[in-house]
C-alpha cells in the first residue's frame, strides 16, 4: 500500500488523530498507522484519494498527500531521495516549503533547510516554481523531517458564517463549529447516509453532517425554542436539515434506519438534566442501540465525572475510543466513540 501523511492542527493530542481515524474509515480507506509524531501522522493506505477525500472533509486535519521521506533532521540525503521519488508520480514542476511544527526549528535554520530541498529539486532535474501547484513540504517536528506532495487541505467553507454570533440563533456553551464538525466525522457518517442528532439545540452538528453528505441531516430536540432556532439557522443558512420537536427517549424512528449519531446531551452549570444525567443519557443510549444500524457509530459527549463512557458500554456499545478535554475549571468533557453490536 502507498504511504502517505497527513498533518493535524494542534488543538488537542487526541481528537484530531480520532477524527482522522474516523473520516478514514467513513470514506472507505483501509490503512495502517505507520508512526505519529507532533500534529503528523504517517500512515499506509489502500486509496489515496480516499485519503484526500478525508483530508477534506475534516475539521482538525490541516492537509495531507504521498509520503516522500521521513528522516532525521540534517539528513538531507534522505531527503533528497525523497525528492527524486516525485518523477514515479509525473510531478515535474514543484513548489518547495518548510514547516516548523510550534517553532521546532530556528527560522534560519528551516530557510537553510528549503535552500537544500530546493537545490536537490534541481539537481533532480525538476523545475522548481514557488507558484506551482505541486506543494512539496518539509515538516519538521520532534528532531525528524516528515517530506510529502501536498494533495489535499481541508475545506470546510465558511465556518463565520456557521458560528456565534453571526448565525440567527445560538447559545453559550454550544459546541464549536469545528468540533461539531470532528463529532460528525468520528461517527463514520459515509456521504449519502442517514444522520441523526437527538439533542440538536442550535443545530450545529446537524448542519456540518449536512455539508459532509449526509442524505438526511436529522436535528430533534424535546425543547420547542430549540427547534424554533434550530430551524430559523437552516433557513438562514440555506440547508435542507430535517427539524422536528421529538422526545429522544421515545424517537418516531425505525429500527436500524440512521447509520450515524453524533450529539451533545445537555449537562453543565447552564443545564439540568429532568431526571439527571445518567437517567437521560441511558434511555437515549438504548433508543440509539434501536435505531442505529448494524455496525453504525454514535458519539455523545458528557462530563468526565459522570464517566459516560462506561454508561455506553453497559448499554451494549463496543466503546472504541474515550477522550477527555478540558472546558473549564468546572468542567472537563468527554467524548465518547461507540460502535453498535450485535
């Protein structure tokens, strides 16, 4: 399988390397992790467009595309190698940049280090134009070289326009376009497919599940000036989101009819659960386990000290991935990524 990288924003250790597993495995690609260093992952895949597609589409990956060589920082021979590899994909014509992951490098020392990379270009017979499309990078992190073809960025449109306080509605303590969007591809929702989110409040989540492909985007929510907002948003927004007023203990859904669930059940200083936390989230949870597909993904956040991870797996989920991230003194959430089984 080729090799390729993809290099994440640094918000969080955890939740970019998450949502990459799960765009990858929303778009089909099978792959092997091959090492990660600071804000990169190396990995094989079995599609490399696929691989770009999930680039794309994420929130926390910043771009991705052919691996050309990874070696130790001042190997530049390696790196030269890694060049030459360029002609094996009919690239001829190439612009050539450095990264220094959070300053690990002196500026001096990464313009250097283009110097050399452009000067290996040329004795490799490329022409080097820094206004080509062919992006080739130097990442430079944690004493190593990461060389790669840049052939994806993320797009995720305009996110202002999507975000407090630009849309109609919105609430403090909602969650972030951008980690609404990283819910939405942790859930594997494959483009074409049927999305659902129980406890919609704004719409965020719903609305990014709608930009990723989602054939149906379903928003519910119990709260009627939650429905009212939500649905004034899409309007505004110009998407086709399915709002309705819906009891998420008791959802006028099929069996196995949504293949993936991502929401934010209400908890916080702001919010009070009517028969707490626990109470709520476990009768969500088996309506998710009724309506969710075989195989579908639900992720739901909650906070760390409700442990809401071991709710999911009493609930019969396989939980394949538990993330802890800090809100505020008060408050560290968790995000939970559970799998439906049999």
């Amino acid at each position: 399988m080729p090799a390729g990288f993809v290099y994440l924003s640094g918000e969080h250790p955890v939740i970019p390397v998450e949502e990459l597993r799960g765009s990858l495995e929303a778009e089909g690609v099978k792959y092997r992790e091959l090492l990660r260093l600071d804000q990169l992952v190396l990995l094989e895949v079995d599609d490399t467009s696929g691989l770009a597609r999930a680039v794309t589409r994420s929130a926390y990956s910043r771009e991705g595309g052919y691996l050309l060589a990874v070696a130790d920082y001042g190997d530049i021979g390696a790196l030269s190698d890694g060049i030459r590899r360029l002609g094996d994909v009919g690239v001829r014509r190439v612009q050539v940049r450095v990264e220094r992951v959070k300053g690990s490098i002196e500026p001096a020392d990464a313009v250097e280090l283009q110097g050399q990379l452009i000067r290996a270009a040329v004795s490799s017979g490329l022409l080097v134009d820094q206004l080509s499309d062919n992006l080739v990078k130097a990442y430079v992190s944690e004493g190593a070289v990461v060389l790669g073809l840049v052939r994806a960025k993320r797009s995720l449109g305009d996110v202002r326009s999507r975000s407090p306080p630009n849309k109609p509605f919105w609430r403090s303590g909602e969650l972030d376009t951008l980690l609404s969007r990283a819910l939405v591809n942790m859930s594997r929702l494959r483009s074409g497919g049927t999305f659902l989110d129980p406890f919609c409040g704004t719409g965020t989540i719903a609305v990014e599940a709608y930009l990723v492909g989602a054939s149906r985007s379903l928003c519910l929510d119990v709260d009627p000036s939650m429905v009212s907002g939500a649905l004034a948003n899409a309007r505004w927004l110009g998407y086709d989101i399915f709002v309705a007023q819906e009891n998420s203990l008791a959802m006028p859904l099929r069996p196995a009819s949504v293949e993936s669930i991502a929401t934010d059940p209400p908890y916080g200083r702001s919010t009070r659960a009517p028969g707490g936390y626990e109470n709520v989230v476990r009768g969500f949870l088996r309506e998710a386990r009724r309506v969710l597909r075989a195989d579908g993904h639900l992720v739901f956040a909650g906070p760390a000290d409700e442990v809401p991870y071991r709710l999911a797996a009493e609930e019969g989920f396989l939980v394949r991935a538990r993330i802890d991230q800090f809100v505020h003194s008060a408050m560290t959430r968790q995000i939970v990524v559970a799998k439906k089984t049999a």
